[in-house]
C-alpha cells in the first residue's frame, strides 16, 4: 500500500490542512517584530537571546514532558512544587561533595520516583489526573517547607550553576573565530543533521506503510523553517558567549522525546491512547502502563528542570517554582498541542515556549509589572485553548 498526502489541489486548502502545524512559527516571529519595535530591537541583541535562555530555559525543559501528559488526556499541576523540593534535595546532595553529574542523576532519579508516585494513581487508580497533581502541587510545597525549613539552602559553590548559566565555549577554553565562538555552530549543524534523517526515514516508514502524510512542499517548509530557527539562535549565541549549557542540554532532551514520539512502538501507543483511550485499550495496549510510563517521563524531566532552575538561582528556595505549570502548560497550547487529546508534537511546544519566553522578555524589558505580566499569560493561554476548540470543531473532531 502507498502513502498518501495530503490534498494540495489549490492553496486554500493547503492552507487550512496545515496552518495548525505551522501557525506558532508565525506567531514567534510576529512576537520577535512587535518587541523589536517596543525596545529599539533590544530583544533581537546576540546578549538578551542567551539570556533568554539562561532564564526561562525550565519552560522548555518542562514542556517537553508536559506536552506527552496532555496527549494522554492529564494535566500536571505539580511540576513548580515537585521542581522546588527536588530543587532542595538535590542542592543538599550537592553540597556533600558528589560533585554535579552524580546530583543531576540523582534529581532525575527523585523526579522519576515521583512521577511514577503520581502515575499509579492516575493510571492504576484512575483517579483524574488534576486531582492526583493538586494533591501533588499541595504535598510537595509543604515537604519543601519542611526540608528547607522555611529558608534558602545556599550552594557551597559556582560549580552547580553551570548547567544553567554556564557557556560551553568558556568550559572547554574555545577561541573565538573572527567574531563568533564556534561551537554552537557545531551543535547546531550536528543537531540538524541527526533531526532530518531520522524525519526523512519516518516520512519514508510512514509512507511504506500506508500512513497519511504531509506534502513534500510542506515537509521541506518545516524543515526549512527549523533550520532557520535553529541556526538563527546558534548565530546570537556564537556572538556573545559560546553555546550555553543550558541549551545543549534541551537539544539533547528535544531529540531524545521528539524521537521517542515519533519513531517507537511507545510513542504510537502514546498517540492512540490519547486520541481514544477505550479503542487503544481494545486494540491491545496496555492504557494504564502507557500513562504510567508519561508520568514516569514528566517525573524526570521535572528533576531535570528542577536543577536548571535551582542552579539559574545559585540557591534552593522554599518558594521556587511558583507557577511553573502556567508556563509549562501554556508552552504547550500555545504550540498546538490539543485539549482533546491525541495530538502534539515536542518540537511545537518549544516554539511555543519560544513564544511565551519572548513575551516574558520583552515584558520584562518594557519593565511591565509581575502583576500585568501574569495577567498577559493568563490571556494568552485562555486564547490558546479557545483557538484550538474553535479549530477542531470546525474540523468536526470535537
């Protein structure tokens, strides 16, 4: 059997089958124009896009791990509290000495002990995942209270603070050449390469079996369109400092669960168990052990988040990781994951945790106030969910 595609037979329709997919890369850049006007271009300096980074990399991070939650038809409404106790613990295990490779294992392996605490009651007990994270959101607040006791845990050094602040060009003593620090060139090319073959050997798959997919104008489209996104940050961190850990270290996560999704047996079962649960369950897949295995996922990645965030602040706070979720779940919409279920892609919800990073950083260089910022994403989440049920309605799909 062949693949199929998509109907291209004029424009209007190619525009309607594939605006959903490309319609945050758009916004991004409309965002990055607006912002520039608003601060004299400010935000487009190599400076404030590594910095952007450095502060608002634990959406990313968290993102990734959201978006497979909400596929699978759950929330989490825990990550800023889970984040700020494994924050604590791992901060505590740092200053024993392990040194930073054995304290991000350990905060990965704290966050997976959670997320798998939470997936059995979700999967196993079938309790509503909001409720099961609520509890969670409430628990792990007042057990980081309880283990910080109520004050900061300050690092005994800067060493931690590398994989949030850190520059790999500066780490490995790289010299500039010309005007641009090389490696995050490297990063990028080695990135981008490592992406198209495995997307063309999926197209390719895909098509062997009879999957519908897209045009090949509009595959090249996205492609295109991540590469310039891609090499357009490796140019303004090449400029300023190098290549920021921080960044490596999402790159990494990014391929890891963009390949998980969608070249393994697993991410199909995550797919169809979040489009229709019963159906999944009836065509043979374990349902509840494929929530247990998202929730596992989102567990670790909030560790991982967890240390970013704790060595972006150089100290473990009692009240760190206040509204993760907002950020982590707007990240999410806003990058075209559905409300419904079913549908999702990693490398949409970091364009729209691009989208939500810019927003915050140009708010913050207009010197809006906390207050209004928060207002601004609450409205911008709301507008993302309506968005998306406006769409599948007049789709037919809700």
């Amino acid at each position: 059997m062949s693949g199929k595609t998509i109907n291209t037979s004029d424009i209007k329709t190619l525009i309607k089958n594939n605006i959903r997919n490309y319609s945050m890369f758009i916004m991004l850049a409309l965002i990055m124009i607006i912002f520039g006007f608003l601060t004299d271009w400010v935000n487009w300096t190599p400076r404030n896009f590594t910095n952007i980074f450095f502060q608002f990399s634990y959406v990313l991070i968290l993102a990734v791990g959201m978006v497979m939650v909400i596929i699978v038809q759950g929330i989490d409404l825990s990550v800023g509290s889970v984040c700020a106790f494994v924050g604590a613990l791992s901060a505590m295990l740092y200053n024993t000495g392990v040194g930073l490779p054995v304290t991000l294992l350990g905060a990965l392996v704290m966050g997976g002990v959670i997320g798998a605490f939470q997936g059995v009651w979700v999967a196993y007990a079938r309790l509503p995942a909001f409720i099961v994270t609520l509890a969670g959101m409430l628990l792990f607040r007042g057990l980081t209270f309880f283990v910080t006791k109520m004050n900061p845990i300050s690092l005994k050094d800067t060493g931690y603070s590398l994989i949030s602040t850190g520059v790999l060009d500066e780490i490995l003593k790289v010299n500039k050449i010309g005007d641009y620090f090389p490696l995050a060139f490297v990063a990028a090319v080695t990135i981008l390469l490592i992406f198209f073959i495995t997307e063309f050997l999926s197209r390719k798959k895909k098509i062997a079996n009879g999957f519908e997919v897209a045009p090949l104008s509009m595959f090249i489209v996205k492609l295109v369109l991540i590469s310039l996104l891609t090499l357009g940050l490796a140019e303004r961190f090449a400029r300023y400092r190098g290549l920021p850990v921080v960044a490596l270290v999402l790159g990494i996560t990014v391929f890891i669960f963009h390949f998980i999704m969608n070249n393994t047996v697993l991410g199909r079962y995550i797919y169809a168990v979040g489009g229709n649960p019963r159906s999944a369950t009836l065509s043979g897949i374990n349902s509840e052990m494929v929530t247990f295995i998202v929730f596992c996922f989102m567990g670790g990645i909030t560790g991982l988040a967890a240390v970013v965030s704790t060595g972006y602040m150089n100290s473990a706070l009692p009240q760190a990781g206040n509204l993760f979720e907002l950020d982590a779940i707007a990240a999410c919409y806003v990058g075209g994951v559905s409300a419904g279920g079913g549908i999702g892609s990693v490398v949409g919800v970091i364009v729209g945790g691009l989208v939500m990073s810019t927003i915050n950083n140009g708010m913050s260089l207009k010197n809006m106030g906390a207050d209004w910022q928060t207002v601004v994403k609450a409205s911008i989440l709301l507008l993302a969910v309506f968005y998306d049920v406006y769409t599948r309605r007049k789709a037919g799909l809700a």
